[in-house]
C-alpha cells in the first residue's frame, strides 16, 4: 500500500497559486482581487471558519428579470458543479465556496475555471463545465 499525503491549502499556499496563474489587482489579509481568464475574481480566504470563496459579478440584480431568475436556480441544480450563481450586495455572482481544509491545489484551479466558465455561460448555457449533472 502506498501512502499518499495530502497537502492543505492556506492563505499563504493559495497566494503563491493566484500569483502564478492570475494578475493581482489589489490585496488585503487573506483577501485578493484579480483577473483570471479575461474577468475579475475576488477571492476570500477564511481559516478560523475554514471557508474559501471565490466569486465574479455578473450582472446588477436590478436588470435580472425573472426568466433569468429561473435559469439560474435551475442550473444551480443540474449544470452547475461547484461554482454556484447566488445574488447578494445587489449582484448576481458566480460564486465557489468550499471548506478550505479539504482543499487541493487543483481542486482550486478548477474552481477558479468554474466561476469563470459559470459567469460567462449566463444567458447562455448556464454551465459551469462541459458536465452536466445527470447527462450522459
């Protein structure tokens, strides 16, 4: 049996990945703004609540009208992974959250790919990936 060992993300590990895969806009404790892939992410890490969030805008939640509503709660459901649309701050988002301590550079990686694939799928396919949940 071969034993594999696991290695944790923190603030200081996930700073290192965002600088060598995006353009750091601004920074702050455990807090970066950055364009990846043509968007701006803003990234949140949280280690007493073992939280990371990634998230990009996508539209002022004033110009969303219901039939956009309905797609995003139905691609919540079926063709979005873990990249999720959610509203706050009067913004529709395309938001990651996942707990930290379980988090792998790649899974990381993929995440950051998923808010960016997810936001720029609204009004359009409404997925994260090339998968969708119960497709074949």
């Amino acid at each position: 049996m071969i034993a594999t060992i696991k290695t944790t993300l923190n603030a200081q590990s996930i700073s290192q990945i965002i600088e060598e895969v995006s353009t750091l806009q601004e920074t702050g404790e455990g807090c970066w703004k950055v364009e990846y892939n043509k968007r701006i992410l803003f990234l949140i890490v949280d280690e007493i609540h073992d939280r990371v969030r990634i998230m990009t805008p996508i539209i002022k939640e004033e110009d969303l009208d219901e039939e956009d509503l309905w797609d995003v709660m139905e691609a919540n459901f079926d063709r979005s992974l873990d990249a999720r649309y959610a509203v706050g701050d009067g913004v529709l988002w395309s938001l990651f959250l996942h707990p930290l301590t379980d988090l792998s550079r790649n899974l990381f990686l993929d995440g950051l790919d998923q808010v960016v694939t997810l936001a720029n799928n609204f009004g359009g396919s409404f997925c994260s990936s090339d998968i969708i949940f119960g497709s074949e």
